[in-house]
C-alpha cells in the first residue's frame, strides 16, 4: 500500500543522542563548552552511535567561511 506523505518525510530523519560536554573543572558559566552529537542506529546493539563531527566558532571573532553555522547559535 502506498506510504503516507507523513511516513515519506520521516524517513530522512535520524535519531541523535546530543550531549552538552564542559572542560575539566569548568562550571556552567565560565570554562569551555561543547556538544557532542552522535549518530544512533535503531537494532540489536542499543547503543550503536557514531560521530557526527562539526567545529562551530560560537563567538564574536568566527571566521566568515563558517558563518552561516555559528550564526545560528
């Protein structure tokens, strides 16, 4: 039977296991921060994850060519 257009658009979509990480020592405001975005693939291993690395500049001074994803937040 055909798929719904619901059932279409979900299809691309991915579950993700994001993490907020913080430098040794640091607290929530001060000190470096970073998310950790993994990949996890539904199965028999629960937690099969694989990295999706991305370097964003989240502050003023971002080069322009990564722009379009820091500006972004």
């Amino acid at each position: 039977h055909p798929k719904s257009l619901e059932d279409l658009h979900l299809q691309f979509f991915r579950p993700l296991s994001i993490k907020l990480q913080r430098g040794n020592g640091s607290s929530a405001e001060m000190g470096p921060q970073w998310w950790v975005v993994e990949e996890c693939f539904p199965g028999p291993t629960a937690s099969r994850c694989q990295s999706i690395e991305m370097v964003v500049f989240n502050d003023k001074v971002s080069p322009s060519s990564v722009g379009f994803l820091a500006g972004y937040g």
